[in-house]
C-alpha cells in the first residue's frame, strides 16, 4: 500500500497524524540535514503503523517534504489502510 507524507521537520515533538491535503502528516523533532528527517518520518510511520521499520520503504522524495512511502500489506495484516484512515482524521 502506498501513502502520501508530508514531512514537518524541526517540530517540537515527533507526532504522526493530520491532513495535508491528501498526504498524512509527519512531524519530526529531527532536522532536514543528511537525510535524517526522512530516516526519522519513515520510523515514526512504522511505529504508528504498528509495524517494524523495515516494512516501510521511501519510494519517492528523498530531498523532498512531499514523499510517498510503500507499508508492506503483509506486515500490517491489512489493517493499515484503516490505520491511515484514523491517523488522516486526527
């Protein structure tokens, strides 16, 4: 399943949830320097998702605040469309 993120980097915490128009919101503690607010989204996802990081992976916008991400269907036993649906809505 793919979804679209919208990275927040330099927030006061790191808190997953909110619209940005279609894309989920991300927001991070972690600065955008050497790749370390997108390691950081992708982590933060997982762990929202309920899922190991290695089942989320960046498809595009690496240098970007607008990324989507592939979660890996059979690691979140189809719940995560449900999951971003609720996290969408927060």
């Amino acid at each position: 399943m793919r979804v679209a993120i919208r990275v927040r980097p330099g927030a006061s915490r790191t808190r997953v949830g909110g619209r940005y128009g279609d894309a989920l919101v991300v927001a991070l503690q972690a600065r955008a320097v050497d790749g370390a607010a997108t390691e950081a989204a992708l982590a933060a996802l997982a762990d929202a998702l309920g899922v190991r990081r290695r089942h989320v992976a960046l498809v595009t916008g690496a240098t970007s605040r607008d990324k989507v991400v592939e979660v890996d269907d059979t690691a979140t036993r189809g719940d995560a469309a449900a999951r971003v649906a609720e996290l969408l809505d927060a």
